[in-house]
C-alpha cells in the first residue's frame, strides 16, 4: 500500500527544476545532487509537490497557476497557523520555510517536512479489513481530531491575533455570496434566494468561537498506515481562521455524502462516508454537540451555508476552467456540481422551519 501516491506534474503546473533545485539549496545548503519533483495528485486549490534530493525528501506548497480571488490562496495564513500550532496540537506537519518573494519560484511557497501515511480518498484499504465497527471507530477518530481543534485555546498557541472572531459569520456569507457572484458562467444559476436567506439569518455573537481548519474532511487527515486509527497530520490550513466552529462542522458535513442522498449529489463524492458502518451525518453532529456541549439547535442554516460554500468552491474551480486559466479536466463538470448544490440548498430552505 502506497503511503501518499503522486503523480508527474500536471500540464500548465510544472516547476522549473533548474530554478527550483538553485533556490532550495540556498534555503538548504545541505541538499544534494539533483532533485525529482513529482505532484500530489489530491486537492483542486492550492498545489502540492513531492521534492525527492538523495538526501532529503521535502514538500513545496504553492497557489495555482492563473488568477485568483484575491487572498483565496494564502500560503502565508497556512504557514502561520501551522508554526503556531507547532507543540499544542498534533498531527500537523512540521514547518521549514516560507516566503512572499515571487521573484524565486513565480509565487510565494513554503516547504514543509514530508510526512509518511495515508490520505483516504474513495475506499479504504482492503489490508485493514475493516468492518462496520472499525469504520465507525475510524469517523470518531477523524472527528475527534476536528473537536480537538476546536476546543483548543488559541491564544496558548499565539493564534489570538489570527484574525477577529468578531463577524466571522457574517464574513464567511457575505464574502461566499460575492465569490459565488464573481464567478458565475452563464450555464449556472444564480440562486439570489439561497444567498439573501443565508444573509437574513446569520446568527448573532453568542455563538461559540474557536480556531477553524476550514476545509476539514477525510482526504486532508493522513493517517498511519499499519495504524489507521493514529491521526498523523491534518492538512491543508489555508482556510484557518478563528471563528465560528458550528460553520467548520457544517464545511465538513456538506462532503459527507450518504448512500440515501440524491444521485446528483453523490456524484460529488471523495470519500468513502458512505460506506456500511459509517456514520450518518445526524449521528456526527450528535457526537460533536455531545463532546463540544455546542448548541445546535439553528443547524439548518449552518447546513445550508455549507452545502453554498461548497457550491461556490466548485464554481470558481469551473470558472477557471471555462477560463482557460488550468488545464484540469476534472474541472470540467464542476459547474454541474454547483447547480446541483444550489438546487440542494433550496430544497433545505423549503423544508426548514427557520
């Protein structure tokens, strides 16, 4: 079993090896020879490589290729949050570099330590042998490292000046909304209703606030290969924040498609949370509010944020696509997706007693 398997660069993402290999050896004059760079096959945002020196193996985070909303890639707020967890939380990967000059590598970057284990994508293992018990120990596991998160203390790990918690809630919908409206193409609908009952409904300051991952889910927590229930790192921090955790929760549910859902959304799926055994979102969030002591009686309309965001998310990534500004073919139906999830939203709002 393939720990993290990677790919050869993709067309329109490669690195210039010559420049890379000059650049690293000054930020590591202890490298060796010459490197091979391969591509972590994983992630539609920002990009990821596999640096391999005879000597040493490092990893090199960067933004896409093409434009950008503006501070949707931040590799500074990755690397920040990741240095300051450093010794308070575990499971993160350890920082080696960072820099905004762009002259070096054509963008800003930063270097981390490789970390060996496995990334979950559609199925699990067969060598685990899971049954319906395990998995269902193994979404404990992974949750429990998202309420970990949450009830950590922040200003223990310097992170009380991250951002404000203050309007976090009404940043996140009103900033979606205007994303959402940026990249609009004109095969996909608006959904103006989705947007202004998110808006009349954001919930007030009394809700909770904590640290946020802001794209928690299956396939960015790496676990150990011979022990699957050992959370090794948690991955992909460039959506942190502090803030509500509630919308946190809801980023993470809006991936977690069940075998009960309708066929347009479980096209969408990455994981394998629909597995026998696996637990149903209603059962995680009673988990989660049984272990945070979180009120979660306004759920709808964290679940339908959720679900919005994740629309958007696929929209950009269409819009770029549409654009000619990345080469991805797995960006081709994403439009399609977030159709599918607005239609989605609008099914909640209808049912919703809010």
């Amino acid at each position: 079993m393939e720990s993290n398997p990677t790919i050869a660069m993709r067309k329109g993402e490669e690195l210039d090896l010559i420049k890379l290999d000059e650049v690293l050896k000054k930020i590591i004059p202890s490298l060796s020879g010459y490197p091979s760079v391969t591509q972590y096959a994983s992630g539609a945002s920002n990009l990821t490589y596999l640096i391999s020196y005879p000597n040493r193996e490092l990893v090199l985070r960067r933004p896409p290729f093409g434009k950008k909303a503006i501070s949707a890639h931040s590799m500074s707020r990755e690397y920040r949050v990741l240095t300051g967890l450093n010794g308070v939380y575990k499971s993160i990967p350890t920082m080696i570099f960072y820099t905004d000059d762009e002259s070096l590598l054509g963008s800003e970057f930063y270097l981390m330590e490789k970390v060996e284990g496995v990334l979950i994508k559609k199925d699990f293992p067969r060598i685990w042998n899971f049954n319906d018990a395990k998995r269902y120990k193994f979404c404990q596991v992974i949750f429990d490292k998202l309420i970990e998160l949450h009830l950590l203390d922040y200003s223990a790990a310097g992170l009380n000046k991250f951002g404000n918690p203050e309007g976090y809630a009404e940043r996140q919908i009103l900033g979606w909304n205007r994303r959402y409206l940026a990249s609009l193409t004109g095969d996909v609908p608006d959904f103006k209703d989705v947007r202004a009952w998110l808006e009349a409904r954001i919930p007030g300051e009394t809700s909770p606030k904590s640290l946020v991952h802001g794209d928690f889910r299956i396939d960015n927590v790496m676990v150990d290969k011979d022990d699957p229930f050992n959370v090794v790192a948690v991955l992909d921090w460039e959506m942190a924040a502090l803030g509500d955790p509630l919308m946190d929760l809801a980023n993470s549910l809006a991936y977690w498609f069940q075998n009960d859902d309708p066929n347009e959304l479980r096209a969408m799926k990455n994981q394998p949370s629909d597995a026998h055994g696996m637990m149903r979102r209603g059962e995680i969030l009673e988990y989660y509010s049984n272990k945070t002591g979180f009120e979660t009686k306004h759920w709808d309309f964290y679940e339908v944020y959720g679900y919005f965001r994740l629309a958007v998310i696929s929209q950009q990534l269409y819009y770029r696509f549409v654009n000619k500004q990345t080469r991805d073919p797995r960006f081709a139906k994403y439009g399609e997706g977030a159709a599918n999830l607005g239609r989605h939203c609008q099914n909640l709002i209808n049912r919703s007693s809010l």
